[in-house]
C-alpha cells in the first residue's frame, strides 16, 4: 500500500510539473505597460486637412494631452522629473512630426484563448501605428474583457470600441450571431447590448425589415449608430444605415453593377449621410486565395502563428473558398477595380470614407493590413492626405470619442512620432519612430523587439505542435 501511495504521489508530482512546464512554454510574451505620462520636446504637429505648427513642447499626463508649448517650457510633468527612473529620454525625438494615431473602422479581434492570439494582436497593431479599432463583431464575447484590460494597462493595445455581437436573421449567416426576428427582438437586443456599453450596433444581411425597424428605434434612443451589411430585404435608401460596410448593398439581387446604380447609391449616400468602409484589402485578399500557395509567402502572413495560414486561411476548410480558380481570381480582380471606382466617386461627392480592414479574415492581419488598406485608397484616387483625415479625425468622430483623431489639448494622447510626414507621401509610413497609445509611449524598436520575440515564441516545438493540433481539431477539411 505505502509502495503503491509513493508512486501515485511521484505520478502526481511529474503530472503538475508536466502541466506547469507546457503552461510556461504555452505562455505568450508579455509586453510591458509604461505609464500614461510623457513629454515631447520640439515637434511639429501634423493634424491632417487642418493645421501643421512647430511646438516647443507637447506633454501628456494620465492619457490626455495636457501641453502644447508654442514657446519656453510647458509645465513641469511627473515623466520629466529627473530623479524618476522610469522617465524615457524622448530628446531624440526633437524635430519629428506628430500625427493622429490611426484608427481601424473594420476588425474581428481572434478569439481569447490560452495561446494569447489577443496580445499578439494587440501588439501587431501598436506596431503598425493603429491605436484605436472598431470591432464589428464579436462572437464569444471577450472583446469587452479585452477593452477594459487595455484600458486599465494590464496589457499594449489600441483603444477598443466594440458592437458586440452581429445581429443577423434566422438563419443567420455565421453561427455565433443573435438572431432578430422581430422588432421586438431587435429592441431587446440593442437593449442589452447597450448595457454592455458598445460603441455600435452591428446588422447582417439576413435581417427582416421589421427587425431593422426594432434595432434602429433602440439605437436612437441609446445614441448608438447602426452598421454593417445593407440586409438583402431592404433597399439600400431604406435601410439608413450610419455606415455601409464593404459596399455591400450596392448591387441588387439580379442586378448588374453599372453608372446609373453607383450614381443612386453615391446620391442616396450624401443625402442621407451615410459612410462608407470599403475594406479594399479585404477584397484582395479574396481574389488571392486562388492562388493560396502563392499566399503562404507573403511577408505580413509571417507575422502570425503557422497554424493561421496553412489551416485557418487555407481555402480547403472553407466551402465558399475551395473551389477558386484562375478565373474567379480574375472576377475577384475585376470586383476590386470597380469597388475602387466606386470609393473615387463617394469620395467626391463628400461621403464620408472610413479606413477598416475585416481583420482576421484570411491574410488579413492586424496592422499590416491597415497601411495596405490606405495604400489601396489611393489607389483608387485619394489624396494621401484625404486618407489620413478618413484614418484620423473622421473616424474619431463617427466613433462619438470627442477629440479622437485630432492632436489638441484635452483630446486622448493616441499619437505617432515620424521622421518624415507621411499625410504628404505614404511611404513616409516607413519612419514610425514611436507611437502613444493612450498617453504610453512605445518606441518602435520595443515594439519590434516585441514582435520578434512573439515570433520566436510561436515558431517553438511545442507551441506550433499543440496550435497546429487544436486548429486542425477544431476546423477540419471539408
């Protein structure tokens, strides 16, 4: 008995050191959280569309911009005092130009798992300049712990404004959405929503008429705008929605794209104030999945786990996707020329464009995304300055955060430091020096250090094992 009770202890004893060592190699890497405090001596500042000016000082404390010295010394800062260890030495920034930092109107955060994929997200975002994002559509419901952990500072991350679940008919389109079928549902669920302080309401495209109905009363009454897909029952005009995501219900059913319907969309979009988020990278994307081996190689795929694009992205697993051909890739193309043609006109006729990406949808990832997503902007004919406004101020706006977008005092301290200014050339998005984030200065070798060692951290036997194992569990060939 005594013989047998030892070797269940020492069993027991190999057991939790077993599961406390594959714990310690499963856990991410942490980036660590400066305080919300920091000054910036000598900067121009650049708020696209509107002003540039030469500071002597800017200076932020608890997450806001407290100081914008035109001349002498600002106030004395907690972060500038001398026998303060943590204070960071920001002298080398003198002379660099200052932006809003830029905001992502379209993201799918990835799932919160022990694998840590929030963080790395989080991270890639800081990385790439994206302080603040709009999530539009949570399924499991950990964006809003996600939210409050990037605000409190426990972990780096942008500024998250969330809408919660995707309201959708029955059936709806993805499985972990709310059906609405009635008005009555519709208010009950932007009710709750409301409760958990969302930023905006989501629809999709299986939603009735009347169920719109029911949500937009709610949303009016809780100040919350309505966006997402134009439903497939409703016209376009008479779904109202504050903003169309992917220029979905620019086509009808049956209809073929042509002048007469961009003009009656443009028309109704500048009557009715209706924005736009076109997510141009996203249709990209798409059309290069057809060609998914050519896919697997692209340098911003590297920047995730294995694990995402040879089995989450890989068109096997997704039936909408595994039949692409050469020839869908040149239709996808065609799509994407005439989506650009279409933002061109929007743009002209004073609608409001937003800069979203529809991260984590197949080689679409976080950060990287956003600057391909303002290239393809002007791609399609804007400025790279009507670019930043949309990626700034307008989106700060359309988010209802007062000052988001804008480097004023008073406004939240998300901001980039740039050696060059890239509002007037967007390869001048190369010469990130740092980025604030809620008033937390990263410099970018921290967060490439950051990154690098994430990237050391996936590439490990036992974390690309056990993902590779859960992914293919969890998502097998169709």
């Amino acid at each position: 008995m005594r013989r047998a009770l030892r070797r269940l202890t020492v069993l027991g004893i190999v057991l939790i050191l077993g599961l406390g060592w594959l714990w310690i190699e499963l856990s991410p890497p942490h980036l660590a959280v400066p305080p919300p405090s920091v000054s910036l001596p000598e900067v121009v500042i650049v708020n696209p569309g509107r002003d540039r000016r030469k500071v002597a000082r800017l200076g932020v404390r608890a997450g806001r911009i407290a100081w914008l010295g035109e001349g002498g010394i600002g106030p004395r800062l907690d972060v500038e005092d001398p026998m303060n260890p943590f204070a960071p030495d920001t002298s080398r920034y003198a002379g660099a130009y200052v932006l809003p930092g830029l905001i992502d109107m379209h993201v799918h955060q990835p799932p919160d798992t022990p694998l840590g994929d929030v963080e790395l997200a989080a991270l890639l975002f800081l990385r790439h300049g994206v302080t603040a994002v709009r999530d539009t559509g949570s399924f499991d419901g950990a964006i809003f712990e996600e939210r409050r952990r990037i605000a409190a500072g426990e972990i780096a991350g942008p500024r998250i404004f969330a809408c919660g679940p995707i309201l959708d008919g029955d059936p709806p389109f993805w499985s972990g959405s709310r059906v609405v079928r009635t008005a009555a549902d519709g208010r009950r669920a932007v009710d709750e929503l409301a409760a958990q302080h969302v930023s905006c309401i989501k629809v999709y495209d299986r939603v009735s008429p009347e169920a719109l109905a029911g949500i937009r009363e709610a949303a009016e009454t809780h100040a919350l705008p309505v966006i997402g897909h134009v439903p497939a029952a409703i016209p376009f005009s008479e779904a109202r929605l504050a903003d169309v995501q992917h220029l979905s219900g620019l086509v009808e059913p049956g209809e073929k794209l042509t002048e007469a319907r961009i003009r009656g969309v443009v028309t109704a979009s500048a009557a009715l104030q209706i924005a736009h988020t076109p997510t141009l990278v996203f249709l990209d994307r798409v059309a290069r999945l057809a060609d998914y081996r050519n896919a697997l190689a692209a340098p911003e795929a590297q920047l995730l786990p294995r694990y995402y694009r040879e089995i989450l992205w890989d068109p096997a697993h997704d039936p909408r996707l595994s039949d692409l051909g050469a020839a869908d890739e040149e239709t996808l193309q065609g799509t994407l020329r005439n989506a650009k043609r279409v933002v061109k006109q929007l743009a002209d006729a004073g609608v409001e464009i937003h800069v979203g990406t529809d991260t984590m949808n197949p080689f679409v990832v976080p950060g990287a995304s956003m600057h391909e997503e303002m290239w393809a902007l002007v791609d399609a004919g804007l400025t790279p300055e009507q670019v930043w406004i949309a990626a700034t101020r307008s989106a700060g706006r359309a988010l209802g955060e007062q000052n988001l977008g804008i480097v004023r005092i008073g406004a939240p301290a998300d901001l980039l430091i740039f050696r060059e200014d890239p509002s007037v050339d967007l390869n001048h998005l190369q010469t990130l020096e740092a980025v604030v984030a809620g008033g937390r200065l990263y410099p970018r070798e921290v967060l490439e250090e950051g990154v690098a060692r994430w990237q050391r951290h996936f590439a490990g036997t036992v974390y690309d094992a056990v993902s590779t194992t859960l992914a293919r569990w969890l998502v097998p060939p169709r």
